[in-house]
C-alpha cells in the first residue's frame, strides 16, 4: 500500500461478542454521561454545589465530575459528549473565577485567576486538568483551547511576570503550592488546605469521612512543609506537552527537557531515588533540615487522621512519572524510563525476611526505610513496564487481568469486564435516581462516584493504552478516525479489539457489524502519531505503510485480525488529525 489507498477486507465474519458489546458500551457510556450532566450541570455549564476551595471539595473536584468524557468521545462516542464537556469546561472558569474565599488569603479575589488555580498542588491541579489536557483528542483547532493550551503552560516556564513558579537558575518549580497567582514560599496553614470554615454538620456529606470542621481542618494539620520543588510538580510538564504537540512550538518542549533532565539528575545524585524536597537554591533537602525524604507528601510524610486516631502514610511522589512519560513522548528517548526503573529497584532492593516472609519498604524516614509490605513498592511499575514492553519491567506489576489477557490466558476478559461495566453504570445510574441532594447541600465531591464515565476496560481494549488518571497525556498504543465525518473515534458499526501486544507489535481486531454498508476508518499508531508503522500483514499479505497511520476499508459484515509492526517512538507527537498532517 502507498500514499492514501486503503487495506480492504472482504472476509465475511459473525459478528463476534466482543464487538456488539462494545459498541452497545459506547452508546450506554454516552447515555449515563448525558443523564448525569443534566441533573448535575446547568444552561451554563456550572455544577449545581456549594463551590469552596481547598484540597478535600475544591474546583478540581467539580471539574473531576467530568473525567474521562474526552477520551469517550475519542473513541467515537457521540458528539453529544463533546459539547458537554466543553460546555462544563467553560461553565467550569466562570463559576470557580466568581467564588472566592473569605479567611484564605490564597483566593481571596477568586479561586481561579487566569483561567487557572490560583494556587494549589499537583496532587489537586492534575485532577483539575484531567479533562482540559485531553480536549485536543478531540479538538486541536479550537480557538479558546489553544489560547488556553499556550496560557497554562507559560505559567511555568517563566513567561508570566506575575507567576514567578519557575526559577529557570535552579530549574526548580519553587514551591508544591503553585499556580496562575506564582508560588507560596511560607509554610501552608491547615487553612490554605482546607479552605474557609463551614458548619457542615446535617447539612452536607464530606465525601472524606470527617465529621466536623475541627476534624476537616487536623486532616491537613501536618500538610505544612511546601516550599521548595517536590516530584508531585513534573505533573506540570503535561501543560507544557500539550502545548508542544498542539503548536510544534519547540520551546515547550525544551522547557519540559531542562525540568525534567534536572529531575533525573537530582535522583543519580541521591542514589537513584527521586528525593522529595528540593530546596530554594537547588540542594536536595534544602528547606528540610537536608533531609532528602523530607516535606508534604514526601517520602517519610505520614500523619494521623483524625477520625480514627490511626497513621497514613501519604507519599505521593508517583504522581510525578507523568514528566518522564511526556519527555518520553516529546523526545522518543527511552533512557527516561530508566528513571523510574532504577528508583522501583532500589526501593525494593531494600526488602527484608519477617517470619519467613519478604517484605519491601514504602517510606523513608529519620530512622530509615519504613513502611514494610509483602507487596513490593509499584509505583509507576504498570507505566514503566508499558512504555518499555521489557519483560524485566515487569516484575513489580501487580497482576492483572487485561496483561493475563494478552497473555493469552485469558481470553474471556474482554466479555467479562465489558459486562462488568454495564452492570456499573446500571448501579451509577440507580445512584443519581436517589439522589435527593439539592444544589445548597451538595459539595463538589459528592457526585464524583456517579460519572459513568469509567474508561479503563475501552481504553485497554480498543486502544491498547493506559487510562489517564491525573491529567496526564494518553499513552495509547493505537487511536482511530473518521475519515467521511472527519472527527476522531471509531466510525458507527466498527468494533476494535487490541489482542497483543510487544515493542514492535500491535495485533488488532477490526469488525464492521453493519451487513448493508462499507466503512472506512483510520487506525493511527500512538495516541499523536508518536508510532511509526512499517508495515501492516492481514491474512499472510504484507502491506507496506511507512507512516504513522493507514486508511481501511470494511466491507458490510466482515471483519479480520491485522499485526501492526512499528516503531515506536519514532516520530514527533502532534495533535493533527490525520487528514491535516503532511
């Protein structure tokens, strides 16, 4: 094949069980979607609750509420989705830019500035973001998202002069606390967290389990050690991604190189560990005491929750692989998934032998490695492993049943989990149903377990990919197309089944259930292009390609099992639709 023919398939297949379910999945999908946001959004795309700041039922809670809806739609559910959620977008800055605080002085002119927090963070901006980071799936051309994509990332390469996060000499976000208001360089009260007092006692339901404001405000009693740069902040590369691969502008991307080569430096020195405070003139442990473990959400945080009296150990640092996979994604260099390897392997490294059982640490602190569990230390091993499709990388991936199925040892999964989801919704939907919240009683988390939204089983079955949790990039081992109606998602009819994969394979189901029309879809390698397929062998025939997508054509009622060969990480990453490349 060469320059845009199509692969044809004429082999006649039943329609397998797989494939009606899935696309009876969309559809469901984009029902409880459109359900939800119409009892829980108004005209003006704002969520009917008490709007408030803080890091328990802040903004990025409200607009969490919308999670997932832009990979739904990019895997071709209706357009329906598409307008929600920029419409929940929109409503979204206009409501939280309108809130304000009253005690926190952080928000006092309103929660969002700039279209943006004002100062929070990653651990809350990433859940924020997770659903504008993704509208580019969708929509690369959209005027407002590409301001947007350009603003967000300026915030943190030193471009906005009165958003001072970045120190470009130390190549340090200076502070955890960060946004379009720049950096907080004192120490952060339990208030700054929790946001303005509120008596919620028999009137609202904190979705956290406290059960007054006394105990609200001691759950973030301990949260107080923020200045300085921490791992949490690489979440932040993803604006700074989104923007490279929306624009081409090569400067986002060499910013995101110089903060994340920093970060990979900081962990050779510190024996291959990410530390989890980097102080204000660049030394590891510079704002506490030199402990390299030390500060909020570090390696030796753990606080009391107040409920129960009990120890949590709170060590976030995992947020922050999203910067090594958006250099990866940027550069195609897979030295940056060492990174994160050596760190899973001399964390673990440091296991020991109780009653005959190994167990591996999970904390660090003043007296050394805490924290003990037969369960070895795995963050970030599912992200390591896919992204490299090392089998020595597969060690501390706890086991699943979609890696059994690629396997091959489970060849019901696909069945099984898509039913599983139907039953979810069923239950999600009976939720909303007896929901007796009204707008003055509800908090902007307690809708959160009602989006139907839940990705995981489509995004692993039909892509091949990783669902993205806190804002990040997608990483997804194939993306599909609309050629006739020139939007992204798979075409009506066709269903798509990811049955293999390994670095230079990608074996893919492709079925058109229609038995009275042709459809033509477009199959593109990597979530942006980053793939580049060689070749393409149906039925024992090779077909040439030599580009990061190729067009195919299913004839009414057939249906065919196709090996993709690639490259990965081949190309630069770009938003373009396919019909908009070069």
């Amino acid at each position: 094949m060469s320059g845009n023919l199509a692969l044809i398939v004429n082999t006649p297949q039943t329609p397998p069980t797989w494939a009606l379910l899935e696309r009876e999945l969309i559809k469901a999908q984009t029902s409880a979607c459109e359900r939800f946001y119409s009892k829980y959004f108004d005209e003006r795309g704002y969520l009917r609750c008490l709007p408030r700041w803080g890091g328990n039922d802040g903004s990025d809670d409200a607009i969490e509420n919308l999670a997932g809806w832009p990979v739904l739609h990019a895997l071709g559910a209706s357009d329906s989705i598409l307008e929600m959620y920029k419409l929940g977008w929109e409503g979204h800055i206009l409501q939280y830019t309108e809130a304000k605080t009253v005690e926190v002085e952080l928000a006092r002119d309103g929660m969002l500035y700039k279209e943006f927090p004002v100062s929070l963070d990653w651990f809350h901006h990433g859940e924020s973001m997770s659903v504008f980071n993704l509208q580019g799936l969708s929509d690369p051309e959209d005027g407002a998202f590409l301001t947007r994509v350009r603003r967000y990332a300026g915030l943190y390469m030193d471009e906005d002069p009165t958003a001072k996060n970045y120190d470009p000499e130390h190549k340090i976000i200076r502070s955890m606390f960060n946004g379009s208001g720049g950096p907080l360089l004192r120490k952060a009260t339990a208030l700054d967290w929790a946001g303005d007092p509120f008596d919620f006692v028999d009137r609202y339901d904190p979705a956290h389990g406290e059960r007054d404001w006394p105990e609200m405000l001691a759950h973030f009693e301990d949260y107080t050690d923020v200045v300085g740069d921490h791992p949490i902040n690489l979440a932040a590369t993803t604006l700074a991604v989104n923007a490279f691969i929306t624009t081409g502008d090569e400067k986002y991307r060499d910013w995101l190189l110089e903060y994340v080569d920093a970060w990979v430096q900081r962990a050779a020195d510190n024996d291959g560990i990410l530390p989890s405070n980097i102080g204000l003139d660049g030394t590891i442990g510079g704002e506490t005491d030199g402990k390299w473990y030390g500060g909020c959400y570090g390696w030796g945080f753990t606080v009391v929750v107040p409920q129960t009296g009990e120890l949590s150990d709170r060590n976030a640092l995992y947020r922050g692989i999203a910067g090594f996979g958006n250099a990866l994604l940027a550069t195609g260099d897979r030295s940056y998934i060492d990174v994160w390897r050596t760190m899973l392997n001399t964390v673990n490294g440091n296991s020991k032998v109780v009653d005959g059982e190994t167990q591996y640490p999970h904390m660090y602190g003043d007296d050394g490695w805490y924290g003990f569990d037969p369960e070895p230390y795995n963050q970030g091993a599912i992200d390591t492993y896919y992204w490299s499709m090392d089998e020595a990388d597969r060690k501390y991936v706890p086991e699943t049943d979609w890696l059994n199925y690629l396997d091959g040892s489970d060849p019901e999964f696909p069945v099984s989990t898509m039913l599983e989801e139907f039953d979810t919704i069923r239950q999600k939907m009976k939720g909303v149903d007896e929901d007796t919240m009204s707008t003055d009683t509800r908090l902007s988390d307690n809708t959160l377990k009602f989006n139907t939204a839940n990705l995981t089983s489509l995004t692993q079955l039909m892509m091949g990919g990783l669902t993205p949790r806190y804002g990040e990039a997608l990483h997804a081992r194939v993306r599909y197309f609309d050629p006739i109606n020139r939007r992204a998602g798979i075409p009506e009819d066709v269903a798509a089944l990811v049955e293999n994969l390994t670095d230079k394979t990608t074996t893919l189901s492709l079925v058109n259930l229609s038995t009275v029309e042709s459809r033509r879809l477009i199959v593109q390698a990597g979530a942006y292009g980053e793939h580049q397929i060689t070749s393409v062998v149906i039925d024992g025939e090779t077909s040439s390609i030599d580009r990061p997508f190729f067009s195919i054509e299913l004839k009414p009622g057939t249906g065919t099992t196709l090996v993709i060969n690639h490259d990965r990480y081949a190309n630069r990453p770009a938003m373009t639709h396919p019909w908009d490349r070069n």
